[in-house]
C-alpha cells in the first residue's frame, strides 16, 4: 500500500523541481515555488540577445507533476513540522526539502515571477543593448565571459569589455581550458581588463553614455554576486543559516539535527561551485532517501562533492571551452563537446522532456 506522506518541497528550481517529479508517484508531493515556470538560467544570457528564442527559458510547471500540486506562493518561515508561507497559508509536512537555491543579477536570473514580466524585461533589455555602441560586463567568471559570447554572436561588431578585479580567468581550472579560452576570446574580439574594479555610476542593463574608472561605455551589467535564497530561515525555527545563507547538511544531505529535512542545491554549504548539474545530482540523493522513509526503510544514499571543478562554458552557440572529470583526473573537452553538450541548445530539450513539453 502506498504511504502518502507528505512531501513538501521548497523551490522548483533544478533540484527541487527534480524531487519534486521523482517522490510524485509514491507521496503526497507539495511543491511550494513563487514563479509560474521553471527558469532555466543556462539560457538567460541567450534570452537576452535573441528575443524569439527567449521563451526557451520557462517550463511551466503544469506539466510537472501528475498527483501532486504546485503552490504558487513563497515560504515565510520552515519549523521541523511544515512550512507557513508569505499568504499566511500553512502547509503541515512529514518530509521537507529545502531547494530555495540562489538569486542572482539580471539577466542572469529574472527578476520578475512571472513569464510575461520576464520575457518583457527581457526584451525591452534586448532593444538598449542592440543600441549600444559598447558593452562593459562586470565581472569575468562563466557568466560575465558567456554573456560577451552571446553578444558577440549576435553583432560582431558591438566592442564589448568585460572587467574583473581577479587575475586570472577560471582559477583553479587547467591551464589548457584557461588558455583556450583566452584565445577564444581573443579571436571574438572581447577586451578583457582584469584587475580592475569598474563602478558605473548608473543602473545596469539601460542605455546610456557613462565613463566610469577610465572605461567608457553605452550599457553595462552585472554578472557577479550570488545570493543564497535563505531569508525564511532567519527566525531560527528550524537552523541556523551561516554567515553566506547556507544551511549544514550530512553526508546524506539531511539538514544538520534532523532525520525528515533535507536541503540540496545552492543552499547548501557543501564544499564546490554552486552548479544545476550537482544541484540534480543532490536531488537524486534526497529523493532516494525519502524513498526509503516511505518503505520505513534507512536511508543510505550519500553525497560527496567531486574533487576537481568541471565545466562547460559556450562563447555563443558554436564557440567556448570545457572541462570534465575522469577517473584519471580532469581533462580539456573540445568545442565541439561543449557545443553538443550545451552550446547548442543550453539543455532546453532535457527540460523540456522533464516539464512534458515538446519543444
Ligand atoms: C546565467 C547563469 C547560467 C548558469 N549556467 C549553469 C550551467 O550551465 N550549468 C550549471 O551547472 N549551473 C549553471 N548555473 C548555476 C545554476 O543556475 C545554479 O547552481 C542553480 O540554479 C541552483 O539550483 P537550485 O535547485 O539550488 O536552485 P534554483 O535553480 O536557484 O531555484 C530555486 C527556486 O526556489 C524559488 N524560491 C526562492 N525563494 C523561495 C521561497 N522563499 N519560497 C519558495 N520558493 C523560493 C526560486 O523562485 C527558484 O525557482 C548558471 C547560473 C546562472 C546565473
């Protein structure tokens, strides 16, 4: 006989929304998420610079669940027995997932909850940009550098600068993949300044002349500062968030005290880069748990984060640079596996498959 226990999850995000679709069959699954679609954020920076192609961004979440429900609303506070939301509304739960992820600049995630707000931010945006003679991008880490390649893509001409206070580009990567993306780069025509700090004394992603620490430019964006979505964890009910807003778990990703919380995805404090791709990985591991619980029995799925960085970073859809793990130690993968991998369609047909959506 089926447990129908209730299973509350917090965020749609990658990881959520995959817990959320994997416990819909075997539990009474309450996913709790403000946005009305899924927003995958590897193709934000395409969403800017192609307008037609911006709906590609946002999955619906009608399709997501078959016995389950999505709760339009957004957590205020989580205590060990549910969650009380922004409504007021409460939602009492024998499992909880924190997947509240993170928040970051725009366009790198949006802004707006809704898809008609996004997509017209997103293509009131486009119009500026398309004016601008000269772009400067704050900030040269994978997502200050694929926004230059997506704008380079779409008008080669457009100069774009991209400035960084670090060094070096992907600290921490190989010096193959650091040297291959310099020259690919290069051969875009991106200017790179680095160790340099820009501060425009305008608002970011309008158009408009400014000369800011010697660098004069028509628009400009952020591309730093990742924020931990953790503000309902503030009061204490449940843990305490550290000093980044990231919550201690266990190796089983169990938050830290208790046997029926989990946390999984940016949130949490585990040691490596804050990715999707570990953020699905950890939702493997937290709906494989709860799925013991429910046959009453031990958990015993466990989480250990890789020990060498990987990545796949496109410069537009036919350029960029890569790097995977393997038993033998990490390794540089041609543009053409970057194109294949991501490039191309920046998983939007792995999305669409999991939101029921042909695309
Ligand atoms: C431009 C860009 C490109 C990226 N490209 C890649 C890539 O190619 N590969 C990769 O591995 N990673 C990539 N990342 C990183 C990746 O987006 C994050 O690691 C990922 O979003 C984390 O997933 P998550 O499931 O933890 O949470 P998120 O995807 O951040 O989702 C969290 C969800 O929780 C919701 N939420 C927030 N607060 C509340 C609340 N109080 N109550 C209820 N719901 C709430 C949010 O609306 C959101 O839907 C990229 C990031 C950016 C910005």
């Amino acid at each position: 006989m089926l447990d129908m226990s209730t299973v509350v999850v917090i965020g749609g995000g990658y990881g959520g929304s995959a817990v959320a679709k994997a416990l819909d069959a075997e539990a009474d699954v309450v996913l709790v998420e403000p946005r009305d679609a899924f927003v995958n954020a590897a193709g934000s920076l395409r969403a800017l610079t192609r307008p037609d192609w911006a709906g590609n961004l946002f999955f619906p979440y009608d399709g997501l669940l078959a016995g389950g429900r999505v709760v339009r609303d957004r957590a205020a506070s989580v205590d060990p027995h549910g969650v009380t939301l922004a409504s007021g509304a409460r939602i009492d739960a024998d499992h909880i997932v924190l997947a509240t992820g993170s928040s970051y600049s725009y366009p790198g995630k949006p802004a707006a909850e809704s898809t008609a707000d996004a997509l017209d931010h997103l293509r009131r945006t486009h119009k500026e940009l398309a004016d601008a003679g000269h772009v400067l991008i704050a900030g040269a880490g994978p997502v200050g550098l694929e926004l230059a390649g997506e704008i380079k893509d779409v008008w080669p001409d457009k100069r774009v600068t991209v400035v960084d206070p670090g060094t070096e580009l992907l600290p921490g990567f190989l010096p193959e993949v650091r040297a291959d993306l310099h020259r690919a780069l290069d051969a875009l025509g991106v200017e790179l300044r680095l160790g340099t700090t820009v501060s425009p004394p305008v608002e970011p992603g309008r158009l408009g002349a400014f000369t800011a620490d010697g660098v004069t430019a028509d628009i400009w964006f952020r591309a730093h500062g990742v924020r931990v979505n953790s503000d309902y964890l503030a009061d204490g009910r449940l843990t305490t968030p550290g000093p980044r807003g990231t919550v201690p778990v266990t190796g089983t990703l169990n938050v830290v005290g208790y046997d029926h919380v989990y946390a999984l995805g940016d949130i949490t404090d585990l040691p490596e880069a804050k990715m999707a791709g570990y953020a699905m990985q950890h939702a493997e591991v937290v709906a494989t748990n709860i799925s013991a619980r429910l046959r009453g029995e031990d958990p015993t799925a466990t989480y250990d984060p890789a020990p060498h960085p990987m990545i796949l970073l496109p410069l537009g859809p036919r350029g960029g640079v890569g790097q995977f793990p393997s038993p033998e130690g990490p390794f540089a993968v041609p543009v053409e596996t970057v194109v294949e991998y991501k490039g191309a369609d920046l998983f939007t047909s792995r999305f669409a498959a999991q939101f029921g959506i042909e695309r």
